[in-house]
C-alpha cells in the first residue's frame, strides 16, 4: 500500500481536548496532502477534525487530530474515513469500490 493508516485509541478523554485518532505514512515519492476526514462516533462522543495535514514527505508520517466537544460515554467505538491527494494521485481507505473505515476506541475520564 502507498499509504499506512494506523488508528490511536485514547484513554482518559476530556471535553476541549485534542487527540490523534489516526497516524498517516507517505510510501510514495512525492508529497501528499490529507483531503478528507469522516469521524463516525456514537452518541455519548463528538469530535471535530481539526487542521488536516499537508505536506507529508515521502515516508514521513503525520498525525490527523481531532477536538473533542463532548465525552459522556465510558468507551465509545469511533470509525474514521480518509483520502489523501498528490499530484497525480487520489488514494482513499477502501477495499476495492467500497469506502473503508479503521476503528478505534475513545474512554471518557470520569467526571469526579
């Protein structure tokens, strides 16, 4: 693959904090830019995309994040779906024609 996608869970969450829901590899051999981002979460978290990545060297990585503007949930399963451009080059996360996600997992801290 031209582009590695590993996915960060995060414990201890608060609402107002910013996290990396996804780590982004550059395997081509020209920079590229992250597009697009689709976080997909449950009701008790919501998250925002902050500033995409642009510029990702060939094999450097860059972290997508995210801000958190709400936290309710013990644990909330969260599927993020990404493109990427270049010049020449559009790869999106999918299997075949089908769009993909890679899911992990946010914990709330507790509001003692």
């Amino acid at each position: 693959a031209f582009v590695g996608y590993d996915g960060t869970s995060s414990d201890n969450v608060t609402t107002g904090e910013d996290i990396t829901i996804l780590t982004v590899t550059n395997r081509f051999e020209q920079p590229i830019n992250v597009t697009y981002v689709n976080l997909d979460s449950g009701p008790n978290v919501s998250l925002s995309p902050n500033q995409l990545p642009e510029d990702i060297g060939p094999g450097d990585e860059a972290a997508v994040t995210a801000s958190v503007e709400g936290c309710t949930s013990p644990t909330e399963d969260i599927s993020v779906t990404v493109t990427v451009a270049g010049d020449g080059v559009k790869v999106k996360l999918s299997d075949g024609s089908e769009t993909v996600s890679r899911s992990f997992e946010v914990s709330c801290a507790s509001e003692n």
